[in-house]
C-alpha cells in the first residue's frame, strides 16, 4: 500500500437509485375490505442490501488512491442500521470516513443520505488484499466450470513459440496477425480440434502484446457454419458441456487479450460462426454474407453467445434470430448493427488490411485502454449468461427432438420435430 492513508481521509460516492437499486414492498401481499376491493398498499424503495453496497464501495473509493499494482480492498466487517426508506428516482450519497489504520485492516464510520435525510449509519472494514492470492484460493473452490467460476477466465500468456496448429493458418506481417480458419471441407464448422487450436493461439496471443491486431476470416467463401453438428452428435452429453463452456470462454476471452479483433466475414456467419463474429471488436462483411442463429431448427437454444449478440443488435432482434432461426442478410445485418461496414467479396481483405493499418497508426496504450473500458462499460453479468444457455442446450440436447435435428442434418432433409 502506498503511503499517504491516514485516519480523517474521506470519500463520498453518489447513486440515482434505479429499478436495480429497489425492492418493490408489498407487492405479494393481497388484502380485500369489506366492499370487495383490494385495499393493499405498497411501495418501491431503496433496498438494504443496495444502502450497503452504496456505502463499501464509497469506503472503497477512499482507499483506491493509494493501493499499489496488485492490491485490492476487501469488505470484512459491515454493520449498518437502514433509518428511512428512499424513492426510485431519488439521489442517495454515502460517505466513508476512516477511522483507524492497523496494517492492511482499515476501519471506517459510514453514513448515506437521501435528498431529505439520513437513511444510513454504521461502521465498516476493509482489508488490503494481494489479488493473486484471492485469485488462487476461488480456483481452488472451483471444483469444475458446471458450478464453479461463471466469468471469463484469463488467459495464460505464452511467450515462446506458436505451438503447430491444424483447423486455423496464421500468418503474421508486423503487428498484424491473420487467422484463417482452415476447415473448408466443412464450412468452416468449429470443431474440439478448432477450439483447442483457439485456445493455444489465444494464451500465444496473451503472451505478444507486439502483435496489436488480429484479422479472422474463413477458408473458402465461407466465415464459419457454427458448430459441427455431426461431431456434436458424437458426444456424451458431459462432453458437450465442457465443450460448451470452453467456447464460451475463448470468445469471451477476446475481450480481453491486447489485440483488437477484426472479422472479415464473407459467406455463412451462422450460429458459434456468428458468435464468433460478434465477439470481435470490428466486423467487415461482403454484400454475399449471411448471418444467423439456427440452432432452434436443430432441438436446442444456443449454447452461449446470446449476450454478445443482444449487446450488438437490440433484445427484439436478438429474439426475432434466435427464436426463429432464420438467416439475415448482409444488408440486415448492417442495419441491425451487427455489422460496421459492407465492401464487395473482392475488397475485403483489402479493406480489411486498410483499416488495420489505421488502427495500428494509432498510440498502442490508447487503443488497448479504449477496448478495454467499452467492453467494461458492460458490466460483468451479461458475461455470466452462458452459465445459463449451456445448461438450456445441454437440456434439450438431450431431447428426441434434438437427436431428431441431428439426423436431419446429417441426412439432409428437413426436422420431423414431436408435436
């Protein structure tokens, strides 16, 4: 911790309670009068659990200033009393007063307020932390990604040479690699073999921040079909969920390597294909491209990426896709905002090449602090969500209807689905 905390040092943090903030009272409770009509009264305030939460991270602001690279601040200790009940749509204000300083323990005196009164006292403890350590200690709580950890993992940097990879060709010209995906036999399907050859070219990314931008594209007219439906077919259903999360991940993962991610998208973009897409920082596509969700026409929802999606086109589109499972064209696409800019099959690598070089012109730090803050802004929990759509897709994966859309895929022939 770097010097300069001491006892009296103060912050103060203010909220506009929103929906998330509240908690409706009453809103379960039904009661008649003798005339037969509801008579029940009920309020949305300003939760407790929010008032706290209000109150330690303006505890936390006060220590933020002098914590050293690696160290965090902890809760350890809350203990409050809630005065008064607080509107939605109000403006609430907690302050953090340190109290007392004994090694990394530091005691505060925390009090909220709303635009009328007190709402909050009491007092708080924060502990210093090494980040590592925590780090360390939730992996070994994590007994397997089904009901362990739900965020994306970082990814392990690897400095030394790229490790031979068979389902993707790279080709690096300075500071910009080219990521082909190699599998034209089949549309470019991600397969166990496609996600491992990501994996290891991710942690080697992890390890080259010299590399500062990453052009993927597929093999054959075609970005990729999604999912090998047939090698799916072929697994236990345990398989298919670890496969599941690791996909998850190595999309995820993106957000947060150094490198900005550019798609050049010709062909099909359709279901894990698609998502890949979206999880690029930067899509270009060819007026041929199509773009789509399909796996509801096979027996199962998506087994992740649904969030990615929604960020980028809108909740009603998002579900007009993955509910109906209809392709959408290029030109859709870039009005829906799933695409930033359309160029003729025959320009796209040049278009491509074009814009990478902008951005490399641009300061390194910048660039990478830009990614990381609007990918940030996003907030943690739409990140968790593939928790949730694995668990759907390994349900109806399990389905007649599932092993029905399997059949049908690989026999070419439209799904006869139980009624």
């Amino acid at each position: 911790m770097k010097d300069g905390l001491s006892v009296g040092h103060r912050a103060e943090l203010t909220w506009l309670v929103s929906s998330e903030h509240t908690i409706h009272l009453g809103a379960n409770r039904r009661g008649f009068g003798e005339t037969g009509h509801d008579t029940r009264r009920s309020a949305v305030v300003f939760s407790t659990p929010n008032m706290i939460l209000l109150m330690e991270r303006a505890a936390r602001k006060a220590i933020e200033p002098f914590l050293e690279l690696g160290e965090e601040s902890v809760g350890a200790q809350v203990h409050v009393d809630h005065l008064a009940a607080t509107p939605l749509g109000a403006q609430v204000t907690a302050f953090a007063q340190i109290t007392g300083i004994q090694g990394r323990s530091v005691d505060f005196d925390i009090t909220a307020f709303d635009e009328r009164e007190m709402i909050g006292k009491g007092t708080h403890r924060r502990m210093i932390v090494m980040t590592e350590k925590i780090a360390d200690r939730i992996l070994q709580k994590t007994p397997s990604q089904r009901f362990g950890t739900i965020l994306p993992m970082e990814t392990k940097a690897e400095s030394g040479e790229l490790a031979p990879l068979s389902t993707l060709e790279i080709k690096i010209e300075g500071p910009i690699a080219f990521v082909k995906l190699n599998r034209p036999e089949k549309k470019n399907a991600v397969n166990m073999q496609m996600t491992s050859d990501w994996e290891k070219l991710n942690a080697w990314l992890a390890g080259h921040a010299d590399i500062r931008i990453v052009i993927v594209y597929g093999a054959a007219d075609s970005f990729s079909s999604g999912d090998d439906v047939p090698e799916v077919g072929n697994l236990s259903l345990e398989d298919a969920r670890e496969l599941s999360y690791r996909q998850a991940k190595l999309y995820l993962s993106w957000e947060n390597l150094p490198q900005v991610f550019l798609a050049a998208i010709d062909g099909n973009a359709l279901g894990g294909g698609c998502v890949m897409a979206c999880a690029c920082d930067i899509r270009i596509a060819t007026f041929q491209a199509v773009f789509g969700m399909p796996e509801i026409k096979l027996g199962w929802p998506p087994g992740y990426g649904i969030a990615q999606l929604t960020a980028l086109v809108g909740k009603s589109r998002a579900m007009e896709m993955c509910i109906l499972g209809e392709t959408v064209s290029a030109q859709a696409a870039q009005a829906y905002g799933l695409v930033h800019r359309l160029v003729p099959r025959q320009q796209l690598m040049t278009s491509a090449m074009e814009l990478a070089a902008k951005l490399v012109a641009l300061p390194k730090m910048a660039l990478r602090e830009t990614k990381r803050l609007v990918h940030q802004d996003e907030g943690t929990q739409p990140k968790a969500t593939y928790v949730a759509d694995t668990a759907a897709y390994i349900e109806c994966l399990a389905t007649n209807d599932a092993k029905e859309g399997i059949a049908a895929f690989r026999e070419k022939r439209p799904p006869a689905f139980g009624k």
